[in-house]
C-alpha cells in the first residue's frame, strides 16, 4: 500500500488552506512578520507541494510597519476559487484588519487589497447560490459582503460559537450537499488545540452541533504530533474528502519543545451516515490519496544566478529594494545594512525555514570590510549567529535580555564558508555539573570553515522559550556595509 509522510508541508507553515481546481490543489499558509506574505503552494496529489509564489509579494499589498512585533501581521489566510478567480482573504494584524486579494492565476499578479469593513480575525470566504459572499470571522460570526469594494450589506451575525472551549477561531464554511457545514478550531492553538463542526441549512444559522464533537483532537494523547486544529476541508477529485490542518512535533525532556513552528498536515475524513465527517488521529504515516503526477521540489542548493530570489526566501517586515541585488555582483547575493543588529527591528536579513528536526545550513561569505553571517532565528530577542567581521569570526547568542560571545577564531581574507548543523542528539551535561537534565530537543552547531566553533542547546530557539506563532528561519544578514554571498544550501538529514 502507497504511504505518505506527515506533515506533508514540514517546518513553519501554519494555518492552511486549500482549494482544489480541477486536478490541481493550492494551498497557502499564514506568514506573520515575514515578507513576502502568504506562501503559496501548488500540487497534484495533496503530498507532494511545490511553492509557486507568495500572495503578498509587493510593499503596496502588505503594509507591515518597522515596529511590528514579532508573530503580528499576516494571519490566517483563506483561499478559494470562485467564477474563474482565486480569492484570498486574510487579516493583517497591526495594520488596517480584514482584505481580499484576487488573481486569475494561482501565480499571480495579485491585486490590491480591498478591505473588509469587518471585525474579527480568520476571516473565510463561501459563496451561495445566488452569488452572495459570506465572511465568517473567529467568534464565530458571520456577514454578507460585497468583495469588490469590501461593504458589509449584512450582519455580522453570531452563528455558533463552538462547545464551550476558549478561543472559537479559524471558522470555514462550506455548502455540502443541502447543508452548509461550519468548521471551527477551539481550545487555543496549544496543547488543547481541536477541531469542531456544526451545520445549518442556511449560512444565517440556526446551526446544530456535531454529537461527537470535537472531531479532532490530540490533546493529553501519547502521540507525536500534538496541537491539531486550524483545519480546512477538501474534496479530492476521486470524490474522497480530506483535511489539512496544523500541528506541532514537540521535542525533548517535559514540556517539550517544538522548535519548527507550527506545520502543515494531511488526513483523511469519511462520512457517517447521519452526515457528520469523521476524523481519525493524525498520523505520522497515512494510506496515500489516489496517485497523480508529483511536482518538483525545490533544489537544496541556491547558486543565485536566477534573475530574482527564489519564493522560499523570507525578510522580517520589509525587504528594501536597496538592500539586496543579484545583479551587481553575478551569481552572488549581495546585501546592504540598513541596521546595526539583528537584536532590534530593521536589519538586513534573508533567510528560509527550518523544515526538518536534523538538517544543514551553508553558505559562502564574502564579508568584505562588513559585518555579516549566518543565524537561526525566532524574533529579535532569541537568535543564534556566526558572524564575520575584520578577521573574525565569532559566535553569538541572544536569549532574551543576555548577548553573549561565546567563541572568536581569526579567519583569512576573502570568501569563508559558515555552517549551522542542528541534529536531535541529547545535549550533554557540562563537566561536573550535577543534576543537569540533558533535555532539549536538538543541539546548534556553528562552525567557520569546517571548525565548529560552538554548540548551544536549541531550546532556547523555541516557542516554549520565545512565546509567538512563528518556527526558526536560518539565513545571511549584514549589520555594517556590504557583504556578497556566493551560494546557500539547506540539507535534511535523515530524522531519527
């Protein structure tokens, strides 16, 4: 029997969203502080994802300002095709609320946002049948809108607001058959994380509950994935029902940390014969949908000969046209300070997700009379960084309100390779130190021409430690001049 892996969408991609087109399925994730916002991905088998491109990928889509704390901004997108268009919604959290965006293509362009008169977060987006839009927000309420000029012509209505648990968010609603089904997440987007549902026979309501709810839960289980919720529904084009959804896979001595962010999933659903869908734990490995044609993924290894940056590449809250180039020096990435630390907002940084629990992050320097390096990071307080500068390479630690050096090397003139492994190995206990707990959930290694230099425990990269809604993104910086990057691979390793 054919099998696939979960997550199908590994490392910080929260909050999905999916949408099927004739043989093919798209699906876009939250971004937070990141630009560019909403990463888009396209495949033909609901396992195999290609990122095609970033929804939010122009300064005038995404307002994102220099202060935005970190885990603000792009939250909770939905996606839909409606009368030969695609139609996101989503809410920019410390900006101006609730906005559509739509394309003709899943590629793009997309147009300018039109705002949403409408409270509430996780906003969905449903048609009925005679072309009115509905937006149901975290609540749960709903409203009929006009999509073109973002005018509410109705409600907002309070609908259901799930069984009792805290946070009723992420709400979708969907006409099957002669009932409009809502699906909710409740419990918060921790531990007690879970995924109900109701129906009615109108979006207006009066909805009923599932017997059963919640249909999904992981919470005070044994499993390895934990967290489950935020899910969306999808009808495959063989006519089986699927759900992608959110969760963690937490690492570690208690309480465990996860450290990749919160990530995409894949499960099956049936239905009972009362109508209500039924759905199972979530496994690390399931029976695979019915086989298509899969997609190409992207390479390891980033040469940065291609005219413009790969869609996988992320910048916290802006990424100024005057700070990066392709083209000045070819087949380089080269990039201009516009900050002095990576420790407070507007630095140059570019960096991709961290995907998997064991991996490898490389890249050539050419530091110049710069300041820059490589770094692991969750917001402007928790990084981990191996810089170069006037000969030196050094390593450093930011945790909380400490900044630490922890290790200088003098280093040649010209091009140096820096390095971070991450591996799952038990952490070990400093000489002599007694009744240490080796627990966390990976060990950081940061080395500067193949001599590793320093290895730090992980969980201080981690949700549990930072606080927020994001997962680690490894990448380059500069902090003082100009520095060229020649090539940046990223390599799993085997998970043991």
């Amino acid at each position: 029997m054919r099998m696939y892996d979960n997550p199908v969408i590994g490392g910080f991609h929260p909050d999905p969203s999916v949408c099927r087109v004739g043989e093919d399925y798209y699906l876009v994730c939250s971004s937070f502080e990141y630009f560019p916002g909403v990463p888009l991905f396209h495949s033909r088998d609901l396992v195999h994802w290609r990122q095609i491109g970033n929804v939010l990928d122009r300064p005038g889509q995404l307002e994102l300002p220099d202060d935005l704390p970190a885990s603000a901004g792009i939250y909770a997108p939905t996606l839909r095709h409606h009368d030969g268009r695609f139609h996101l919604i989503t809410t920019n959290v410390g900006a101006r609320g609730n906005f559509i965006v739509t394309s003709e293509r899943p590629e793009g362009p997309w147009s300018d946002p039109v705002w949403i008169e409408l409270d509430g977060i996780d906003p969905d987006l449903a048609w009925d049948e005679d072309g009115s839009c509905w937006v149901a927000v975290a609540g749960c309420a709903v409203a009929r809108i006009d999509p073109e000029n973002g005018k509410v012509l109705e409600g907002p209505l309070p609908v259901w607001s799930g069984t009792g648990m805290q946070d009723p968010e992420a709400p979708h609603l969907y006409r099957i058959g002669e009932w409009w089904y809502l699906l909710v997440a409740e419990g918060g987007t921790g531990l007690g994380h879970s995924v109900s549902v109701a129906r009615a026979r109108t979006p207006r309501g009066p909805f009923e509950p599932a017997p059963a709810n919640p249909v999904l839960s992981h919470r005070s289980t044994g499993s390895p994935i934990q967290c489950t919720g935020h899910a969306d529904l999808v009808e495959a084009a063989d006519g089986t029902w699927w759900m992608v959804l959110l969760g963690t896979r937490p690492r570690g001595y208690f309480p465990s940390f996860h450290v990749l962010g919160r990530e995409t999933f894949l499960t099956p659903v049936e239905w009972d014969a009362d109508g209500w869908p039924r759905v199972g734990p979530v496994l690390e490995q399931h029976p695979a949908p019915a086989a298509r044609r899969p997609v190409e993924l992207p390479p390891a290894r980033d040469e940065f000969d291609a005219p413009g940056l790969a869609p996988y590449w992320l910048s916290p809250r802006r990424r100024p046209d005057d700070s990066w180039s392709l083209s000045e020096r070819p087949g380089w990435l080269t990039l201009r300070a516009t900050g002095n630390s990576l420790d407070r907002l507007g630095h140059t940084f570019v960096g991709r997700r961290q995907q998997h629990h064991d991996c490898r992050f490389t890249t050539r320097l050419d530091p110049g009379t710069g300041r820059a390096g490589l770094s692991v990071r969750l917001d402007e307080a928790h990084h981990y960084d191996i810089e170069v500068s006037g000969g030196e390479a050094a390593v450093l630690a930011r945790i909380g309100p400490v900044r630490q050096c922890l290790a200088r090397r003098a280093v040649a003139a010209g091009p140096v390779t820096l390095g971070v492994e991450i591996r799952t190995d038990a952490l070990v206990s400093p000489s002599g130190e007694q009744g240490v707990r080796a627990g966390g959930p990976d060990v950081i290694a940061l080395a500067v021409d193949g001599v590793r230099l320093a290895e730090l425990d992980g969980r201080y990269l981690s949700t549990q430690v930072a606080g927020g809604f994001t997962g680690r993104v490894a990448g380059m910086y500069v902090t003082e001049g100009t520095a060229a990057f020649d090539w940046f691979a990223y390599e799993p390793a085997p998970e043991r």
